[in-house]
C-alpha cells in the first residue's frame, strides 16, 4: 500500500523517473466520470427539476414519517404508532425499504464495479501492469512481462469507428490478452507515452505498425486538441475570479503575488517562480460553451504564445512557459521591472521631445526587428499601453495578442485601441506601414499627454507650438492616412529620426 502511496505523491509532483518507469491513467468510466463530474457541477434548471422531483417522491411516500418512527424505535421512546398515522406508515413501509434498500445495493454494487476498474498503468522495463489507486483499495496488479508478449496489436469491435473504442492489445503467451480500450487513456500526451514505453521496453516484441498512428501524437502538432481534452473537466474556480495572493499553479511551481494589469481576456499577475519574479499572463477560457468556441479561444491562446516562442530580441518581453490550467491559459513571461510609457505619463504628465526621440530610436529598433523576419510580424496593437519602460532604460515591447505572421492575414476583425489603428486596419488589412502609424500616434501622445485623434494625420506641434518641425513632420508622416504617404518602412523613419536636428533647419 505504502508503496503505491508513494508513487502517485512521486507523480503527482512529476517527478517520477520516465528512466524505470511511466505511468498514465487508466480510467475504464472515463466518459461517463466526465460526464457525471459536468452534471454535478454545471448549475441547469433540469437537475433542479430532478432534485424537486426526487424530494416530492419521499414526501408522497411518506418518507418523513418513516425517518421520524425509525429514529423514535432507536431511541426506545416509541412502542408503535396508533391512529390514522400508523396506517399509512404501515402501507407505505414496505415500498419505503423496498426503495432505500434498492438505492443501497445499486450504490453498493457500483463502488464495487468501480473499485474493482484500474486507475492507471504502469509500464516498466519488466512488463506492464495495472495500478489501482482507489480512495480505500490501493495495489499493483500482476505484472505482464515483456517477455511473455509476443504481439501489440490493435482490435476494432465490429461496428465501431471512433479509435476511442478501438483496443490496443498485448497478446499474452501464457493466457488471455490484455487489452486496453484507447479511450480510457485520456491525453494525447498519455497515448504517446505508452507508444515511448513500447519502443523502449518491448522492443523484441513484434508489433503492428497501426499502433503507431494511433498512439503518436498528430504531425503538426497543435497544442489546441490536447488542451481541448484537458477543459472537458469543470472548473473548479469561479468564473471571471482573479487569483488571490498565493493561490499556487502548475503544481506549486508559480505562487501569486499580485495583480497588475487587467485586459481583455484577463488579467497579468506578478508571480514567483521559485526565487525569480515572473509574470503570469492569464486567458479565461469559456467553459459551457460550443467546442467550436473553445477551440477557437484556445487557438488564440496558442497563436499568442507561439508568436511569443520565435521571437527573440532583448527589447521584446521573453516567454519562459505556457500552459492550461482550470479553464484558464497562462503566459509564463519575464518581468519587465518598470511602468508602461501610459501610466508614466500619467504619472509624471507629458513627456519632453529629447526623451521622446531617445525613445521613438528604441521603438524603430523593435519594429525593425519585427518587420525583419520572415514572415515579418505586425503587432496591431503598439500603443503605450503595451510598451514598458524599464527602470534600466530599457524599452520593451509586450501583448501580443492581436499579432500576426503577415503572410496570414485577411482576417476582417478590428483590433487594437482605436486611436492608434490606421484605416487599413479598421479595414482588417494590417500591413508592417500599421504599426507604423501607431508609432507616430504614440509619440504624439507622449509629446502631449493626449491620444491622438483616431484616423487622423496627427500634428503635435499644433498643440505645443515648442515642438520641432522635424519632430512635427515625422510624426505627420507616420500618421499619413493614406499608405502612399506615410513611411513605408521603419528603416526610413528611422532615418528621418537621426538626421531629425540636421532636416530640423531644412524644414
Ligand atoms: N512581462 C510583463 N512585465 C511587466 N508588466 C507586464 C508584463 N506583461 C504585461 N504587463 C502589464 O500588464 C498589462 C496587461 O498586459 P497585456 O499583455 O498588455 O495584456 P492585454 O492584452 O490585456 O492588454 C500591460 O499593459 C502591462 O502593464
Ligand atoms: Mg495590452
């Protein structure tokens, strides 16, 4: 017993050798567990129907009653009942522990039928086996070994077409075949390590090559299809909930500190990952919705967080993690220790046009290096909210949530805050020339405090005539609404930038 204890704390905190052994679930009522966890948890006015009807059943068949003379006999205050009281106890009696004892023996024979099921496999260098890992019945079935496995194959049952039906099978030289149903292991990531196990373990063992594409996880690889299974449990948190401080995710890896941004799709948390300070980027994820929604604000997540993965630059917020956990996904990102160019402003008020030029320098060197790869990367959303200046002088670029390859564009939705979207992108045709506008906008707001007008040619220095015409005409030609107009590539503004005090005495 203490040893299957042992080795489900080991996995639970992961970190059970893959080297000697691997363990997956096993889980025979996997869908109906599922479903039975969704039914108890989803608030419906169905199950309440049922519960009223369930309770209206008792009270007609005189259920108080009987509990209450029960309950007198026990405690020796009652010899029986007289009158009219005692007839109907004595007619409905009968169908009363008719009832509660057919309730009992159903209850009873399931737990036995579920207590006998396995909950996981194990499969070792010797042999593989079942795990029971039951809330009273904890033990290690017998061990099949490798040895006495002479074929792995795959069994379809007449009729079935889904491969959650299909069996995977270790034919047994020494008796009846154990067989295992493929949907009773839950995660893609289980199946391939099953398939990992085989080909480590059993590798004397002839095999059907169909196994393979059965137990290897799909080619191009989405994280969305493995996460999909994940959500099909309840959340266990409420809602639209924040963390509290020192609510704890992945197994206790990332402890909350604090809340500091709120978005639109949740919230950034400043986080511990074991001494390091990291923040925690979080998506709520819809829960009782179509799949087709799920999966379709799961594959945000995903693309968010693989546009994040290829992207190296120190001027760019770096990802270290992602994962799903209770209907939410999390970007595990650095932290980038300082204030958004927004609340600095807002804070300290408008900045001077020195400071401003150091930092639209900056701000040409992250576009370049975005507009530079191929695909290049449009971030549709470069506004001061999203850009950090760190308390080194670091400018940094974050969120980028609405961001694209732009070989794939021609989505028609509009993203992004209005006053710093060109009219292309209101159009839903964001080019690399996009971000471009909204960088004039946002040196426009950092020059007055103020955001620009949205799809206008914006003119900072028609607020504060001290502006310099060069600064005034770069911010100008940015903002030009029509793409002819404004610079075509960051590399040009860049330019006009350096020579900004020279061009100052042309202009
Ligand atoms: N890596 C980070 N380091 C420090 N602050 C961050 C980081 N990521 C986000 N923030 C803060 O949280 C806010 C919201 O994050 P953001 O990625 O912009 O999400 P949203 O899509 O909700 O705008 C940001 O404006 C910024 O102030
Ligand atoms: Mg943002």
């Amino acid at each position: 017993m203490n040893q299957v204890s042992r080795l489900f704390k080991n996995i639970n905190n992961n970190v059970f050798s893959v080297d000697s052994e691997t363990i997956v679930h096993y889980r025979h009522f996997y869908h109906l567990e599922n479903w039975l966890q969704q039914r108890f948890t989803e608030k419906s006015s169905k199950k309440r129907i049922y519960i009223l009807a369930m309770v209206a059943l008792f009270f007609f068949l005189g259920g108080p009653l009987f509990v209450l003379r029960t309950i007198s006999i026990l405690l020796g205050t009652s010899t029986g009942s007289t009158g009219e009281i005692a007839a109907i106890m004595s007619a409905n009696n009968s169908i009363l522990i008719y009832y509660f004892l057919s309730l009992v023996s159903a209850a009873g024979l399931g737990t036995i039928i579920y207590q006998s099921q396995p909950t996981h496999l194990s499969l070792s260098q010797d042999g593989i086996r079942y795990i029971y890992n039951h809330l009273f019945y904890k033990a290690r079935g017998p061990l099949l070994e490798w040895k006495n496995i002479n074929n792995i194959y795959l069994e379809k049952p007449n009729g079935k077409t889904s491969p959650d039906d299909f069996l995977l099978c270790f034919n047994n030289v020494n008796g009846a075949p154990l067989k295992l149903k493929l949907g009773s292991i839950p995660t893609v990531d289980e199946r391939h390590r099953i398939l990992k196990g085989i080909n480590t373990w059993a590798t004397k063992v002839a095999r059907d090559a169909e196994i393979i594409g059965f137990l290897e996880p799909p080619a191009d690889h989405s994280y969305t299809e493995l996460w999909l299974q994940a959500l099909s449990a309840p959340p266990k948190r409420e809602k639209l909930k924040p963390l509290i401080e020192g609510s704890k995710l992945k197994d206790g890896d990332y402890t909350v500190l604090n809340a500091i941004g709120v978005g639109g799709q949740g919230t950034a948390y400043l986080s511990l990952y074991q001494t390091e300070q990291v923040v925690l980027k979080e998506f709520i994820l819809p829960v009782y919705v179509d799949i087709s929604v799920r999966k379709s604000s799961l594959e945000r997540f995903e693309r968010e967080a693989k546009i994040l993965q290829q992207l190296d630059h120190p001027q760019v917020v770096k990802l270290i993690d992602f994962f799903i956990e209770d209907h939410r996904g999390y970007l595990v990102l650095e932290h980038i220790d300082g204030l958004s160019l927004r609340q600095k402003v807002e804070i300290k008020g408008k900045f001077d046009e020195a400071f401003v030029h150091e930092l639209a320098k900056q701000m040409c060197v992250i576009l370049k290096y975005l507009h530079g790869l191929s695909p290049p990367v449009v971030h549709r959303d470069f506004t001061p909210d999203n850009l950090i200046f760190r308390n080194d002088g670091v400018l940094k670029l974050v969120d980028f949530n609405v961001a694209q390859q732009i070989e794939s564009t021609a989505t028609g939705t509009v993203v992004g805050k209005h006053a710093y979207l060109p009219p292309e992108q209101f159009r839903g045709k964001p080019t690399t020339q996009s971000d471009i506008y909204a960088l004039g906008a946002t040196l426009f707001y950092l020059l007055t405090g103020q955001d620009p007008e949205p799809i206008s040619v914006s003119h900072p220095k028609q607020i504060l005539p001290e502006i310099s015409s060069a600064m005034d005409y770069i911010i100008a030609k940015a903002t030009a609404i029509n793409e002819n107009d404004r610079y075509f590539t960051v590399g040009e503004l860049e330019t006009d930038l350096a020579n900004e005090y020279l061009s100052n005495q042309k202009l």
